[in-house]
C-alpha cells in the first residue's frame, strides 16, 4: 500500500511538472515581459528545459509535438542534439524523426538560426551533422535559401562538414572565380552586382544591399521589388512605404496569420484605424475563417470571451501590444468558430478594431456579466494581474464553482499570454479554473485541448497518451 500511495504521488509531480513546462511552452519567448525583464524570463524557462530533459526526457522530446511556441522548439533541439548520448536507444529513432520533423515545419529563418546556434554552441555530433545534411538535402528551393541565407548556410556547411554537390559549394565558397551559372537565382545574384534589373528578381532582403551599392532611390525600389516580398515583409513595409513617397505596397490582408495582422492594426494610429475600419474588420474575419481551416474547432455553441484591454495588455519594448493583440485576434477567431458569441472587456468597447490598452485591471465585473448571460464556454484572455479589486475574479470563480455551478455545467478556461519568470509559470486567476499559456490566438484549439491536463483531473497516463497521440500525427 505505501508503494502505492508514493507512485500515485510520483505519477502526480510528474504530471505537474509536464503541465507547468508545456505551458511555459506556449507562452514564454525569453522575451521581456510588461512585469518581468528579459534576463529573468531567459533564465527561468532555461532552468526549465533543463529540469524536464533531466527528469523526463522521452515527454520532454514530445513536447515538440504539442504545438508549442517556435522558440522552445529550437531550446529543445538544441538540448537534445548536445546530448544525444543519454538518449536510450529504443527512443532513440523516434527522438530523431521528431528532431528533423520540427525542423522541417519551422519558418525558415528559425530553422537556419538553429542550426547556426549548433555552432556556437559546439554542437557537433554524428546526429547533429546528419539533421543539417539531411535539412539541406530536403529544400526543395534550395537556391533561394543559399542566396537568402547565404553566411548562414555557409557557416553550417563548414560546421558540420558537409560536401555540398553540383554549384551550391560553388556559389557560396567560391562564387567570385565563376563566370555564369546554370542555377538561375545564382545567375541573376552574380549579375545584380552590376546589372540594376537583376536587383528586382532577388529576395527583398538580398535586394536592399544591391539597392544601395546601385544608389535606386527608395520608393523606386520597393515600388518595383513587390513581387518578391513576402506576406509578412509586405505588411512590415506597408507604412515605411507611404512614408517613402507617394507608393502603395499591395497586401492583401486577409491573408495574413491572424495574431500578426491584430498586432499591425494595433498599431495604426486610431484615426487611421477609424477611417480603415470597415477593410481592417472584413481582413480580420478572413484571417479568422481562413485559421479555422488549417486548425478548426471542435464545434461551439454558446461562448463568451472576458478579454483584457488594461494598461498591462500594452506588453513591453520588446513583446508590443502582445497580449492585446492575441486578446483581439481571440475575439475574431471565437466569434468564427461559436453559434452565439459575445465579448466582455475589461474596459467598455464600442468597436474592437479601436480597443486601446488602458487603466487597471478588472476581470471580476466582465466576468459577472459573462456569467450572467449563461453560455457554455467562457475563455479568458488576460495576463492575470487583477488589481480592481485585487483578487476579484479569484472570489467570482470560487463562489461561482462552489456555490452555482458545482457539476461544471459552464466551461471557463483561462488563457494566459504572458510567463512569469519568478514562479517558473502563469500567474493564475484561481484555483477553481485551468490556466494555459497562449502566445498567438491561433494556438487556441491546442490550449482548449490541452486545458483538461492544466486543471488537474487528467491523470499521467492520459498526458502522456495525449503525447503519444501528437507524435503520431505530426509524423504520420
């Protein structure tokens, strides 16, 4: 019996421990936070990765499939390729596939980051080698990248010896001895060193430093580059370019990742806002629709969103208008994705594409007249500082759980963008509701997913077969 009672107690930790890293997961970029610096946020999800890989290494290696932030998918492949000799070996194969899947799906320049940070950190092995070969050898656009990512590449190629076939090593080792290639893309970089036509069939950031050695003034230059913009560089010189002169870069919003167009229209002045209001709304709702086709919702009937608009929503220097942002893209994907929706802001709201973060926090009162209107699901989006009064939404909760609702016939789940650093966790409203961590609004049928791990009934044996499950999908 006691060696019952102390597994049940282990299989307990060990289910809190996985619950508290997965979030960290999802919320914690080691960036700066609006109440935390970027060195504390640095050290403790570091601390973290490395207590879970220590303790639990084949769950640690499975939380690349959980859908976690790009961030940590990176800390985690690197802390697993450095110590590939404590990998057992029965997991060893899975713990590669897993390694080279994640590598396969993250952006671009994340990816070649990583392998770059191989190198600083000395991470040479027979296991580190094979990925970056085996990553190379799998671009399909494998030109671009060389011109794109030309230093990084090369740094790669050096670090872990690779024979780069046909003109790749050409180009980037000794491209100055060649006098025409048969790549076209290495064709047209060799000619834009003095031809200024070339310039506009190179990538944007390639482009610019030929734009400069050729003197193309500004709004002639990004005029003409468009088409080879990116969505996301498209939206990043949308301002700038008006700024430049009397040009227009074309983007069509509505395709853009949803939580990064909330960010840009946070970030128009409100009169802009005001005077776009109706274009910003309809790219909003396409971005919405469009993110519920790659991730969709189970289906929702009734909801309420009890979303955050304090001062402290405003985020930090580095994370700008972050929880805002991923508050206002939750509030389009909800509403997307439920029968019958309705938002309760902290703050009143009269048009969301106007919401401004501002004065304290008070959760308790919005979360009142979600209640009162008796929906099925109500997710929070807040960083969880509540402050007007101090603990009210906590007292809400627990008479609410308590009291009104003990057979939990209304689902509340609190969704946290923000880590903090000096609890190695998310600040929590109460006890009463799970919290889970939410970098980008688009995780939210993950976190939904994810939440009945968070509030503590799901036992081990479930995290880990909902794990499992993951792994199996993300390699399949």
């Amino acid at each position: 019996m006691p060696n019952n009672t102390w597994s049940r107690q282990l299989a307990k930790i060990a289910r809190e421990d996985m619950v508290m890293f997965v979030n960290a997961c999802f919320a914690c970029t080691g960036q700066q936070e609006f109440y935390s610096d970027a060195w504390g946020g640095g050290v403790s999800i570091d601390f973290l990765h490395d207590y879970i890989l220590g303790n639990y290494r084949l769950l640690y290696a499975r939380t690349l499939a959980a859908g976690i932030n790009h961030f940590n998918q990176a800390q985690i492949i690197l802390k697993l390729l450095a110590t590939g000799k404590e990998t057992l070996p029965e997991h060893r194969a899975e713990e590669g596939a897993l390694i080279a899947a994640t590598l396969n799906r993250m952006p671009p320049q994340r990816a070649w980051r990583l392998l770059v940070e191989m190198r600083q950190r000395r991470i040479n092995n027979r296991r580190s080698r094979a990925i970056a070969r085996d990553y190379i050898k799998q671009r399909e656009d494998m030109s671009f990248h060389a011109v794109k990512y030309r230093s990084k590449v090369r740094a790669i190629a050096i670090h872990n010896h690779l024979n780069l076939a046909g003109e790749l090593g050409l180009f980037l080792f000794r491209h100055w001895q060649q006098r025409a290639y048969e790549t076209e893309l290495f064709e047209v970089f060799r000619k834009a060193r003095y031809d200024r036509e070339a310039v506009y069939r190179l990538p944007l950031t390639v482009a610019e430093g030929f734009a400069a050695k050729h003197d193309i003034p500004r709004d002639v230059f990004l005029y003409r580059i468009q088409p080879m913009m990116t969505k996301i560089e498209k939206l990043r010189f949308q301002e700038s370019a008006k700024r430049a002169g009397d040009i227009e870069v074309k983007v069509d919003l509505g395709r853009m990742p949803l939580t990064r167009l909330a960010l840009y229209v946070l970030s128009l002045a409100l009169g802009d806002r005001q005077k776009r209001r109706d274009i910003l709304h309809s790219a909003l709702e396409r971005s919405a629709q469009n993110c519920l086709k790659v991730s969709p919702f189970q289906q929702l009937e009734r909801v309420a969103a009890v979303l955050d608009c304090s001062y402290s929503a405003s985020g930090s220097s580095e994370k700008r208008r972050r929880p805002l942002g991923v508050a206002l893209a939750g509030h389009y994907l909800l509403q997307a994705a439920s029968k019958e929706y309705r938002a309760f802001w902290t703050l009143p709201v009269e048009d969301p594409i106007l919401v401004r973060a501002r004065g304290q926090t008070n959760i308790a009162e919005p979360l009142l007249d979600a209640l009162d209107w008796n929906p099925d699901l109500i997710v929070i989006i807040s960083d969880a500082c509540d402050n007007d009064p101090p603990r009210g939404a906590a007292e809400v909760l627990r008479i609410y759980r308590d009291k009104l609702d003990p057979k939990i016939r209304t689902s509340i789940i609190h969704c946290n963008p923000v880590f903090d650093a000096e609890d190695f966790y998310l600040r929590q409203l109460s006890p009463a509701i799970p919290t889970v961590g939410l970098r980008d609004a688009e995780d939210l049928p993950t976190m939904l997913s994810f939440a009945r791990f968070a509030e503590g009934s799901a036992p081990l044996s479930q995290l880990e077969a909902y794990l499992a499950f993951r792994v199996k999908e993300m390699l399949n």
